[in-house]
C-alpha cells in the first residue's frame, strides 16, 4: 500500500513538473506577425468592399503595411479577402456591415464544415495559403446573419448527411461542391492554410456559423476580442489542424461551445492527418448558451499539448468538456487547466464523453491520456460534479483533479471504465471524494 502511495504522489508531481513547463514551450512557438510601417487608405466612392479588397491586394504587392478603414458604417457586399503580409485595422467607430444576400459569398471557395472539407460560401473574412495577416483595432465586424445564414438548419439535413457521407467514402474534396442553394453557412474569420496571424481588439456581432476558426494554420494570436453572437452553432474559436495557437483576455458571448479544439471528422481528419497542438488559452471570460472549454467532437487527427488557464464561466451545459464518440478515432491527450470558476451547469462540470453524437456506429475508439485539472470551482450542476465514462475495451487513461470544489451536484460523479482517476482535494457538495473513486452503476447523462 506504502509503495503504491508513493508511486501515485511521484505520478501527480511529475505531471506537476510537466504542467509547468507546457505552458513556456507553448509560448516559445508563438510569433506575432509584424508589418512594414505604411499606411493604405481605402478608396472613397464606389462599391466599399471592391475598394477594400483592392487596397488589400495592393498592399500586398507593394510588401504589406497597414490597410486602415477610418471610423463609419460600410457595407460589405461580399466577403474581405486577406493576402500576405497585411494588418486590416479597423479604427474605434469603424463598423463593417456584411450583406444579408448569401449570393454575394459566392463563387465557392475551399473551406470546412464541422470537420470535413468542401467548397462553399466563402467565410466573411477569409484567406486562403496567407502568411503575416491580422485584423486589429478596436472596430466591429457585424455579420447580421440572423437576417440570412443563421435561418438554415444544416442539423440533420440531406445535404450534411450527403457532405458526411462523401468524407466517409474519400470523394475528392473537387467534387464537393455546395455553394449555391447549399444550406451549410459559413464560418465568420477562417484562414485557411495559413501562416502568423494576428486578431487583436476586434468586436465580432452575429456571425453565420463558426466565429473565429484557423484551419491548418500555424503560429495564431487571438488577443483581446469580444464577440456577441447567439445564433444556430456560434462557437467563439475552434482551431482545427492548426498549431501555436494563444488565446487570450477576450470575451465570448455565445450561441454554442465559447472555444471547442477541433481537428477533423472521421475519414477526413484521418486523410488530412494534421493533429492540432499546442494551445494556450487563458485570462478569458465565457458566457455561453451550451458549453465552456472544449475539444471535440471532431478530432479525428488528434488533439495535443493545452493549457488553459484563468477562465471564468458562466452558466451553461458542462463546463470542461472532452468529447469524442466511436465514429472519430484519433486521441486527446496532454491537457492543464487550471484556475477556472464556473457558475451552474446543466449536466457536468468536469466531463469527460466518449457516447458524443453517434450516427454511424463506427469502432474506433479515442484514445484519452493525461489529463490535469486542478484549482476549479463552481456553484451548482443540474446532473453531477464530474462525469468520465470511457470503452471497456478502451478505458480512459490518466485523468488528475485537484482541488476541486463544486457547491452543488445531486450526484458526486459518474464513473466507469476509468481506473487511472485520481482526485486529490475533491469536494463535491460538500462531500470530500475519496482518492480513488469506484465506478458506478450509473452512466447515464443527457449530451449537447
């Protein structure tokens, strides 16, 4: 028995020693983008997203700068394309006011839609094999999408079943072709294949789909931005194959997951083969209609190396959640949060899923592996305080609460086919949990 403690306070001080130091390498692979000190206007007169496109591109050719848009309300008939080595700065009281015709985010363009890829209508801001881009200032960007994409419902609809199903059968993404009278709405930022980027201050309002969402990108801050955006699907950031990333002192109102860690769906992610990795989230305030801090459901590729830190959530779903389901495969692994206050959840505070969404009945079960979550506390959840069911024949791997206190929860946890849990300092409504807790009988809990 004295072996076995000692072996379990060398594993939680090694994964200590190793929580520490995550953060700092995360940080070593993280650049911000720089720019030549020159200044573009945007042309006045005319069509104002033909004259700021053009000031873009030119920007551009001439070896990038600062394309500045002064304080006023202009509408974007279309989408703002950002090219290499450009900072688009929009100045306070500068608002862009995107078209509520879906026609005008046409011709399709090379995207994602929850994790297989496609062409499509073209994200409101888009840029697609970009290096050295950002978007800054303290201006708005309003999508007014409750008036056009957020009227679609794509959730279980012949046309998502038809895209899922060409991922599934490896159909060359050339020939998945949606666009024009297809109901699947656009992210609002995505770069694309992307290298150094930067989105710094901006205010993001009613987005169609996905807010904030880097695709196979490379070294991404996102700093300081407030979005407010309660439509159908609204994460505020989902990184998906993408890496370095560092997301920091912003502020997400929102309709789904405040930030869900993505990397591909099923067959898709498993061809693209990018994990993402190498996440820093902190100092950041959500407040969200379904969850807090995720990653999943599509991961498919992998999903390595976070730290998420300081967070402060409001009322939502579940709090920390890890989700995956048979269909995806890939792993979730090498996870720090830490300091997190939460105030009441629907189904789980801490939660750990591997039943998500399941519609193809597929075996391939992720792989869960070192988890650390310490220094969390919350008020009150609907079902229970920590929920973690894995696979009997792929239980989940080490998973580390410390001091942890949640006020409220009709049931402690629920717990099965997860032998490496260790709680440390746990109370859970009032009731101190003990280190090794036993698998219950129940593993019931609603999914979102």
């Amino acid at each position: 028995m004295r072996n076995r403690f000692v072996l379990c306070l060398a594993s939680l001080l090694a994964i200590s020693c190793s929580a520490r130091t995550l953060e700092s390498e995360i940080l070593s692979g993280i650049r911000e983008p720089s720019f030549r000190d020159v200044t573009y206007e945007v042309p006045s007169g005319g069509e104002f997203i033909l004259a700021l496109n053009s000031a873009i591109e030119r920007c551009s050719a001439e070896g990038g700068g600062r394309v500045i848009v002064r304080e006023g309300r202009y509408e974007c008939k279309g989408p703002v394309i950002l090219k290499s080595n450009v900072n688009l700065h929009l100045e306070k009281g500068a608002e862009l006011l995107f078209s509520t015709d879906i026609a005008d985010y046409l011709p399709a363009v090379r995207t994602i839609f929850e994790g297989t890829e496609l062409y499509n209508y073209s994200p409101f801001v888009y840029a697609n094999g970009q290096e050295n881009i950002a978007i800054t200032g303290e201006g708005v960007l309003d999508g007014r999408a409750s008036g056009s994409f957020a009227r679609f419902r794509p959730q279980r609809s012949a046309q998502q079943d038809s895209l899922r199903q060409m991922g599934f059968d490896g159909i060359p993404v050339e020939k998945r072709c949606f666009g024009d009278k297809s109901i699947l709405p656009p992210s609002m930022i995505q770069p694309f294949g992307c290298k150094n980027i930067l989105i710094e201050g901006i205010t993001i309002l009613d987005s169609p789909y996905w807010v904030i969402h880097p695709v196979l990108c490379d070294n991404v801050t996102v700093r300081g931005v407030k979005i407010s955006s309660y439509n159908l699907n609204n994460d505020g950031c989902d990184p998906e194959y993408t890496s370095n990333v560092l997301i920091e002192d912003c502020t997400f109102d929102c309709g789904d997951d405040a930030i869900a860690i993505k990397a591909g769906r099923d067959q898709d992610g498993w061809r693209i083969g990018i994990p993402t990795r190498n996440i820093l989230v902190r100092n950041c305030r959500f407040n969200s209609k379904c969850n807090g801090l995720c990653i999943g459901s599509e991961m498919s590729a992998g999903v390595e190396n976070v730290v998420a830190r300081d967070i402060v959530i409001g009322n939502c779903h579940s709090g920390i959640y890890f989700k995956s389901n048979l269909d995806r495969g890939g792993y979730i692994r090498n996870v720090h949060v830490s300091n997190i206050v939460c105030d009441t959840v629907r189904t789980a505070f801490i939660r750990f899923e591997t039943a998500y969404h399941q519609p193809r009945g597929g075996h391939y079960p992720t792989a869960f592996e070192n988890f650390l979550v310490e220094n969390v506390s919350g008020h009150a959840s609907g079902q229970c305080g920590f929920y973690a069911v894995g696979l009997e024949d792929k239980p989940l791997g080490r998973i580390v609460l410390r001091n942890v206190n949640l006020e409220r929860a009709p049931e402690p946890y629920i717990l099965r086919f997860a032998p490496q849990v260790i709680f440390r300092g746990v109370t859970i409504a009032g009731e101190k949990m003990p280190a090794r807790p036993k698998a219950t009988a129940s593993t019931r809990l609603r999914t979102f």
